[in-house]
C-alpha cells in the first residue's frame, strides 16, 4: 500500500474544521483507500474510538438503502455517539439522491465531521463551491507521482522512471509486477470503466467519435490544439461530420472526469489568456498510453505530461506560456512549457528532454531570456544534473531532482 501522506496531510489539516472534505479524483486513483483506510487509521491511531467513525461505502451492495436520503440521514443519526466528536465518511456519494442538501443537514450538527469521495462531473473544482454553498473543502487526488511510486519500487530511478512512463501511477497498476498485468488492467480500465462510464453518464450516441477523440488526444499531449483543429483531422478520418461544438462537448466530459487537463495558452508579455489554442494533458500517462495501445510511447512528450502533473499536485495553476519577439522586423512567438502560479509565487519552467548541444541550449533559453519580468526560470533536463544557477540567471537542475524533491522549485 501507497502512504498517500500528502493528500492524507491535507484531510488531517481539514478536520473539524466545519466544512465537507470533498475528495475528487479520476477513477482508481485511489480515493475510496485514502478515506477509507488511511484516514481511518489515523483517526484509531490518534484515539478516536470505532464506534465514532461511521465508515460507509455507496457503492456496496449491502449498502445500497443508504442512497436513499432520508433513510441515509436515520441510519447516521441513530449511530451518532453523542457528546463525542463523530467522523462521517462516505465513499462514492454521488450514488446518494439530493446528497448535497444531506451533507449539508449533517453540517449543523456541531458533533459530526464530514468526508466524501465522488467521481463524476458534480464534483468538478468550479461547482463545488456553488454546489455546497462555500460549505466545502476540495482534495484533488492524483494517481501516484512519481515520489509516490518509488516508495515501494525495487531497482534504479532509471528502471522505475521508464516503467512509470509507460503504465503511469494508478496505485494497482503500479503494484502489478507482471508486465502483462499491467498492460490487460489499463485496457480493461479504458474500455470497460472510463469510456463506459463517460458514454453512459452523458448519453452520448456516436461511442466510435468519443473513442477517436480519446486517441487524438492522447495521440498529441503537449502540441497546441483546439475543437476546430481536431475537428479537421475527424474529416480526414473515417469520423467525418463531427462538428466543432461536439467536440468542445465531448472535451469537457473528459475534462469532467478528470481523465483530461487543459492547460489554457497564456501570452506573457501581454499579460492575457489567448483562447484560440490550448493542451491537454492526461491525469496519467499510463491511461494515455493504453488509449494509444502502447504504440506512441514518446519520452520528450510524455516528460512533459509527468512535469505538468508533477505542478498540478503541488498545487500551481499551471498555463503554457507565450513569449512575443521580433526578429528583422518579423514577429515570432517562442513558447514557455510551463507558467506556474500560485499565489504571488511564479514560475517559467521549460521541459528539456535532452540537451545534447549548445544549439539545444541556446534554444531553451532563447524564450527565457525574452521574458520580460524577474520570477524565476527554471529548465527541467532529463539528464542526471547536480542542480545549479547558470550564467543567466536560470535554474538548471535534473528530471529526478524536480520529481523527488517536493521543495525542488525553491532552489
């Protein structure tokens, strides 16, 4: 089993503090484990009675009345331990009917603290706040970083680095010792769970189009892309007559999943978001990779896809960047990987893969030098370096100093 100790942190820091804890996170990236069972342990472990945590699975049969609201609210009201504090907490709530005005019932008991996990679109960062009335806390949960999946690895970062580009980090995959394993779980998970469920949920008639957008997607992590250039590739394909609008539709159920990431294009020097293209990357590249039936397995842009996540789970609003220049009178635009934000922090990250010569150097450092502020720039190298402030100004360092190290940004 996976610690998860940073996500588990964050519930620890949430309790009592009188709001929902809501953790939202892809299927099987290991929600209903951190509630369930690490969380639970450490309320015993801290000397909160049994009989004070009320430990309730929606998506078990047995449990299959508790959907139900009002029955749901009897049973927790009759297993309250009064005068104690109570810790409530429920998997795949979402199962539940009118579960919001519940949770939100339970809130004005002063002796119940509460925990969900859900899966679906209701439990998207922007609707939360509206859905419970500013009444809530979100924990985002990621499938295992790359930190996280070294815990129980046995051999060199080398080895564990290309097994985790190739299946990612959802924690059962990741367990699986057997490569084949690994490669029949992610394609079964594709078809049967998130394609299913995403056809399912928004009764989606074309199953063939969801599935060829997944590809194209999947197919083009870390190139620039919008609805109307996908859809122009759908015309070149057997897909013909998919129009921009299902697309942009069809993009966000991924997104609602949280299958998907947008990364919005944002123009530097002009300090603006530009809408005509963005990126999308996958919340794990191992699923990426099974979409693609192992087939497009390229290092320089899944590295990227890692890094992007990487940020996304320290906590950084994360946009690519552009950088306006001129040369002899004509207008160019250089891209920044990664604009990293949170709080008054910045960061300008460039994703190198290998820089092999001065050329690809220079190349690197060409948008960083036309960035005309001083937050720090930082370029990221798959090469083993000892990480270090060049010439420029610019933080260098190694692929596994940025991913093992949790402060690695502030050097």
């Amino acid at each position: 089993m996976y610690s998860r100790a940073f996500y588990l942190q964050q519930l620890v820091d949430g309790k009592d503090n009188g709001l929902v804890k809501v953790i939202t996170g892809v299927r099987r990236c290991g929600k209903s484990v951190l509630l369930s069972t690490l969380f639970h342990q450490h309320l015993v472990a801290s000397g909160v009675d049994e009989e004070q945590i009320l430990d309730l699975a929606l998506d078990d049969r047995d449990n299959a009345e508790l959907r139900n609201p009002d029955t749901f609210l009897s049973y927790v009201k009759a297993h309250i331990v009064k005068g104690k504090d109570n810790y409530i907490l429920v998997d795949e709530v979402q199962m539940m009917e009118d579960f919001v005005s519940v949770l939100l019932s339970l809130l004005h008991k002063p002796d119940c603290d509460i925990y969900v996990t859900g899966s679906n679109s209701r439990f998207l960062s922007t609707d939360i706040a509206t859905e419970f009335r500013g009444r809530s806390q979100e924990i985002h949960i990621q499938p295992l970083s790359f930190a996280e999946f070294m815990e129980n690895y046995e051999g060199s970062i080398r080895d564990a680095w290309h097994e985790y580009l190739e299946f990612g980090g959802l924690p059962q995959v990741a367990l699986f010792k057997n490569r084949k394993q690994k490669i029949d779980y992610l394609s079964n998970l594709v078809t049967t769970v998130y394609v299913r469920d995403l056809i399912e949920r928004n009764h989606i008639q074309n199953d063939d189009g969801m599935t060829e957008l997944m590809r194209v997607l999947a197919s083009s992590i870390g190139s620039p892309s919008n609805p109307s250039r996908i859809a122009n590739t759908f015309a070149s394909t057997a897909h013909k007559g998919v129009s921009d609008d299902t697309i942009a539709k069809y993009i966000k159920y991924l997104e609602e999943s949280f299958l998907v990431y947008e990364a919005l294009r944002y123009d530097v020097k002009g300090r603006k978001y530009i809408g005509t293209e963005t990126k999308y990357y996958f919340s794990d590249i191992g699923l990426r990779n099974s979409i693609l039936e192992f087939r497009q397995i390229e290092e320089n842009h899944s590295m990227e896809n890692v890094i992007y996540n990487e940020l996304k789970m320290r906590g950084f609003n994360v946009d690519v960047g552009r950088v306006e220049v001129r040369e002899n009178q004509i207008r160019k635009y250089l891209e920044v990987d990664f604009v990293a934000n949170q709080g008054s922090q910045r960061y300008y990250i460039q994703s190198a893969y290998r820089l092999t010569d001065e050329e690809k150097v220079s190349q690197e450092k060409k948008t960083l030098r036309n960035i005309p502020d001083s937050f720090k720039k930082i370029i990221i190298e798959e090469n083993d370096i000892v990480p270090y402030r060049d010439d420029d100004g610019f933080v260098r360092m190694g692929l596994f100093d940025f991913l093992l190290n949790p402060s690695s940004l502030e050097f």
